[in-house]
C-alpha cells in the first residue's frame, strides 16, 4: 500500500456499521463481516492510481519527489469494471476500479448505503427461507 490509512479510515465507520445491524437476527452476518474484513487487512492488496495523467501531487508523493517511473494504461484495454472489488470464487470480480472518496459525508453516505443494500439483500434471502 502507498497510504497507511486506505485500509483504515473505515474503522471509523464500525460503530455506525454496527449500530445499523444492531438487531439480533444480523449477529451472525456481523461478526462474519468483521472477521473477512481482519483476514483481508492483513496484508491488504489495495494500491492507488490517478486518473489525471502526469499529476504533478502524485509524483512528489509516490515517486522520491520526481524520480520514479510512471505507467499509464487504458482501463478499457485491461477490461476492468467500475466497481469495487471484493473475495470471490470468480477471479474477474476480485478486480475492480472505483474511484476514493476523501469526502467524510460523502463517505459516510456510501457506507449506509451499502449497509442498506446489504441489509435488504439478507432479509431477501431470509424470506426466500421460509
């Protein structure tokens, strides 16, 4: 990792995440989540990219204040999704680009977001098992 904190900043998030499945039926799907996320932080496998092609910032940050090598490529040509990449059994979608977000509202947004998303699909799937 380039950034000690990529892996980090949704620490910050937990309490929210948890209160969010705060009821018991989510206990089980909770502590899952918390445990991939420990196994997958040790080490994680994240690494940043720029969009903006010689960004002057990126350079004195990432590359000895200028004496480093940049590699552009073309997204479409490396056939890589939008999306964020996660664990699966299917290689093609353990890869994925999504852009960060530094906003802490904005951040704060995606995460219910998700857990929503997250939420509505369990309770989906637990109808389904009745």
């Amino acid at each position: 990792m380039n950034d000690a904190h990529e892996n980090i900043w949704i620490q910050g998030y937990f309490p929210t995440i948890k209160k969010y499945f705060a009821d018991s039926k989510y206990k089980k799907l909770l502590k899952e989540s918390f445990d991939m996320f420990e196994w997958n932080s040790h080490p994680p496998f994240i690494f940043c990219l720029s969009a903006i092609p010689d960004l002057l910032s990126q350079w004195r940050a990432y590359s000895q204040d200028g004496q480093g090598v940049s590699i552009g490529f073309t997204t479409r040509n490396l056939k890589l999704k939008n999306r964020l990449p996660g664990p699966n059994v299917y290689a093609d979608r353990t890869l994925g680009l999504t852009n960060v977000e530094y906003d802490p509202q904005r951040q704060r947004k995606k995460i219910l977001d998700l857990c929503k998303t997250v939420k509505d699909q369990f309770d989906t799937a637990g109808q389904k098992d009745k």
